[in-house]
C-alpha cells in the first residue's frame, strides 16, 4: 500500500520538495494558506485540502515547510490543525527553528496527540530541492527518523541522522552561522578588492580551485554575472557597499528570515556559552540593513 503524505508550506523551497515526494511515488495531499500555491501540485496529481486538519485526517506523514515557530505552532496544534486530523502518526519539519522550539513542540505533540517528530531542515535553497540534491540534517528517534527516510530520501542528495529531536535545527543552525560568515567573508574581499583598484567581479574565476573556493563563491560568482541587482547577488554587493558607508534602502525592513536564523545562533551560542564574535558582526550589518529608516520609519521589531 503506497504510503500517504501531506505537505504544508508551499514556498519557494517547500513546493519543489514537495513535488520531488510525488514524484517518487508517494500518495501526496498538500495544503497552503495561499491556494493558488497548490495549483501546479495539483496539476501533477496531488490532492488539495482545505485545511491542515484535512491535510491531518489523509495522511500518516505530514511535512512542515513554515517561515516561524508561530506558523507551526498554529498549523499543527491550532483548532484547524494537523493534530485535530486524528489520523497522522509522524511530523517531519523542514522548518528553521530554534532547538529548543523544536524539543518542546515534539514532546507536547507526543504527550498531547501520540505524534512523533523529526526535525529535518535542509540546505541547498530551491534549485536543490528541484534537483534532489538537499542536504538533509535529521533530528528524532532512529525509529522515526527511519520511518521518515525514504521520503527524505526524494528531495536530498545527503541525508544524515544528528541525533535526538532538535539536533537537526541545531545543525541547520551551524549551516547558517558558516554561510553568513561567509557570504561577509566575500562581501569584505570583494570591498577590499574594489579599493585597491580591482575588478571584483574576477574573484570567483580567480580563486575557483584555491582554498578560498566554496559553493558560496561559485553561486556568487554565477548570480552576479546574470543578476547582480537580484536575489543572493544583490545581498553580497549590498553587504560589500555597507563596508564602504553605502547602505542599501532596499532592504528596509526586508531582512526579518535571515535575522531569525542569526538570532537563533546568537542565543544558542549564549545558552551553551559558545562564543559567537562572527555571527555577532553578520547580526549586526544584518540589523543596521532591516532597521535604517529611508522614510523616516522604523521597521518593526524582528
């Protein structure tokens, strides 16, 4: 009997993830608070619920792809939840959450409902999740985590078992703290480069192959040749104008996703007490960018 599976959160990294499920043949039933989100699914097959609860009575797995604690919070334990569905045996959360979150939402949910959870966040961005080739970092009992495997397995190039349920947001979490350390690391060499006189565009040909090489470069390298006013290339030149006093207006207000993945290393790093003296610098560009006032307004607490 094929196995059934939901999915909620149809974003830009959700809905390739979900379709990779599909199409490895899994019975898929999706969900999004945008419906319009859930019309190619349905085009290739899936079913459309009218709620998380539905998504919760047609499936006994349910993945997770949200912007928030709160989102999940909501979407699997509100009135209309996954929980209220009565059937789903297993929460598999590709969400970005604080450890801590993640453990307390996980328990409550076993106490509560009899649910279980794997936190699985992942890494590689969209193009990714479109070709399968996600690095999946797993937290949750070796029983569950198995049981999640093989759905896993349709969206992931490398899937790997951390440990107890919010090693995998943990590992997540030090995948942010590496890559935003290092898109600043870029940002500052091509600053310097700019000052010296270079053209900072060569960076990438230049150091392909040295150890400075990294994916990060590369796909800086390839943005900024098609695209440097967009998307990952337009931040690391952003970052790149803040270290020679130019702040862009662009991101007022706008940098609310990254600060909570800093924010969340930040305090794990005090909680566990981890010195965090690079995440702090990023924290900072990153609240100097989302808190400026290009009209006189400050953007609202993140």
């Amino acid at each position: 009997m094929t196995q059934s599976v939901g999915y909620i959160g149809l974003g830009a990294i959700g809905a390739p993830m979900a379709e990779r499920i599909a199409l490895a043949g899994f019975d898929l039933t999706v969900w999004n608070r945008t419906s319009d989100k859930m019309r190619p699914l349905i085009a290739k097959g899936a079913r459309a619920a009218g709620s998380a609860a539905e998504v919760g009575a047609a499936t006994d797995t349910v993945f997770l792809c949200l912007d928030s604690a709160y989102a999940v919070e909501a979407v699997v334990f509100g009135p209309q939840g996954v929980a209220a569905g009565g059937r789903t045996k297993l929460i598999v959360d590709n969400s970005t959450l604080h450890p801590k979150v993640t453990i307390e939402m996980a328990q409550r949910l076993r106490a509560e409902h009899g649910i279980g959870w794997v936190d699985a966040p992942v890494s590689g961005g969209p193009g990714g999740a479109q070709a399968g080739t996600l690095a999946s970092f797993a937290g949750g009992t070796t029983e569950e985590f198995e049981r999640a495997r093989p759905m896993i397995a349709a969206y992931s190039g490398t899937i790997t078992h951390m440990g107890g349920q919010g090693a995998g947001q943990a590992t997540k979490i030090c995948n942010q703290v590496i890559n935003f350390a290092t898109m600043m690391a870029i940002a500052e060499a091509c600053s310097l480069s700019q000052c010296f006189g270079l053209d900072s565009d060569l960076l990438p040909q230049a150091l392909a192959g040295g150890f400075a090489d990294s994916n990060m470069l590369k796909e800086y390298g390839r943005a900024n040749a098609i695209a440097p006013d967009h998307g990952l290339a337009r931040l690391m030149n952003s970052f790149a104008g803040f270290m020679q006093g130019r702040i862009d207006p662009s991101y007022a207000g706008r940098m609310q996703i990254a600060l909570k993945d800093v924010g969340i290393a930040m305090d794990m790093g005090r909680e566990v007490g981890s010195p965090m003296m690079i995440t702090g610098v990023v924290d900072n560009v990153m609240r100097v960018l989302h808190y400026q006032k290009p009209n006189g307004e400050r953007p609202p607490a993140t």
